[in-house]
C-alpha cells in the first residue's frame, strides 16, 4: 500500500506546498473551457411557496331582534352616548349664561359699594350663589325626568327648561344684590316716586 497514491492528495493539494505546483494534477496548456451555458429559467422556482393566509373565521352569529317578548311589552329602551347626554345638556345654555351675567354684574356693584377693604366675603357668597344655582339646575332637570319622561313619556331633546330656572334664580339672586345697594334702592325710589 505504500506504493499506492493517497486519493484524497490528489483532490486536496497540500497547504504548506505554497507555490509548487501540484504533481499529481495533469497540466493543461492551452486555454480554459468555456464555462458551460446557463439553463433556460425554469417554470418552476425553487424555494419557498407564498400561501395566503386564511380570513379568520367568526363562529358567534350578529343579534337579530326577532320579536319574541312578552306580548305588549315596550321595546327595550335606546342607549344613547355620553356625547349625546352633553350636547343635549348644552342646548339652552344662554338662559343660564345670561342669568350668570347678569347676577355677576350686580353682584359687582354690590361688592364694591361695600366699606370694607377684604373682598373675601363677598366672592364667597358669590360661588356659594352659583353652586346653589348649579343645584337647582340638577333639581330642575330630575323633575323633569320624573314629570314629563316616566309620568307622560315625552323624551326631552333640550335642557332648556332647566336652565330657564336656573337662570331666572341667578336674576334673584343678582336682584337681591342690588336690594341691598344703598344708592341703587335710592335711585329706583327715586324714579318710582317720579312715575306716580
């Protein structure tokens, strides 16, 4: 066996042989062979294959009202979003502004006629006037709830029936300001007397 070459030299030459050529691999001396042709392109590619995924199937079926009930019964009441509540809430609001404005004003005018320097008071009573007429507003519009919706089954679209009352009090209490005004009492005295 020892005369006999080793395969395996003659497919993997020898590293540390750098430079000498290999011995057992016959020479060519004239050009390289041509590369051979590139394959026509196949129908078919290697590779992986695209699959489209499947649409998740629902197994829970839409509601459908199919009228079955306690016959007679009222259909079941609609819920309405927490926007609807506020528009609905907004709608008659200058009732309540105008009223607002109108007791600042006088209140204005009864603060500064005062004596006093401190205006500490005064701005108390003012936000313990609006929280009041905050209150009366709730009260207004439970009544109404409790009157006209469950009594006679109107629905109610506005809030403007509860912000004419809370209007009409923030004019109290702006009226009631001016009543304690020494020279306001004074001059409407003063032009009720001139009328008679």
């Amino acid at each position: 066996m020892q005369g006999a070459a080793d395969p395996t030299r003659a497919a993997h030459p020898d590293p540390t042989r750098a430079g000498h050529p290999d011995p057992t691999r016959a020479a060519h001396p004239g050009p390289a062979p041509a590369a051979p042709a590139a394959p026509p392109p196949s129908p078919f590619s290697s590779g992986r294959a695209s699959v489209t995924p499947r649409p998740q199937q629902q197994f829970t079926a839409e509601h459908e009202p199919t009228g079955t009930g306690w016959p007679g019964a009222a259909p079941p009441a609609q819920r309405h979003p927490m926007g609807w509540h506020l528009a609905q809430l907004r709608r008659g609001g200058e009732w309540s502004f105008a009223g607002l404005l109108f007791a600042f004003v006088c209140w204005g005018i009864w603060a500064l006629s005062t004596d006093g320097d401190d205006l500490t008071t005064p701005i108390v009573i003012f936000l313990v006037s609006v929280v009041v007429a905050g209150g009366v507003f709730a009260l207004s519009r439970l009544v109404g709830r409790l009157v006209l919706e469950r009594q006679f089954g109107r629905e109610r679209r506005t809030a403007r029936g509860s912000h004419m009352v809370a209007g009409l009090f923030l004019a109290g209490v702006g009226v009631a300001h001016l009543r304690q005004t020494g020279w306001v009492m004074t001059a409407v005295n003063w032009v009720v007397d001139l009328a008679r």
